[in-house]
C-alpha cells in the first residue's frame, strides 16, 4: 500500500442495509449506512434517484432504531 491508494472492501458492518438496484429503482445496488447518519438542508436536494418501499423503509428504520438504541 502506499500514500493515496484506494481500496475496495467487503465488510458488512452492522448498521447497514443493503438496498438492491431493483428495491430501490436505483442504477445499482446500494448500502444505507445507518451508522453514519448525517443532517442536510432539504435545499441540497436537487434530483431523486428512486424511491424505496415500505418494507424496505422498515428495514432501514429498525436498523436505525437499533444504531440509536432506541
């Protein structure tokens, strides 16, 4: 390894949902970190890439819940 390489990973790191490219209507598949939630003004949003499900909105929300010990 040296200074600047980037590197691919296969963790799977509790906290993180997988979102499947058909799940979402997404290009490709995707992971939701729910570990590393962040705040944005709405006004950053500029272009929706897809919409998620219920069941998969659940998913994410029980992972969140879980992440918050909640």
């Amino acid at each position: 390894m040296q200074k600047g390489d980037i590197y691919l990973t296969n963790l799977n790191p509790v906290g993180s949902v997988l979102v499947t490219a058909d799940a979402g209507g997404l290009k490709e598949d995707s992971v939701a970190l729910c570990s590393q939630i962040r705040v944005l003004d709405k006004s950053r949003l500029t272009t929706r890439l897809g919409k998620l499900s219920d069941q998969m909105m659940k998913e994410i929300e029980d992972t969140l819940a879980f992440v918050l010990d909640m």
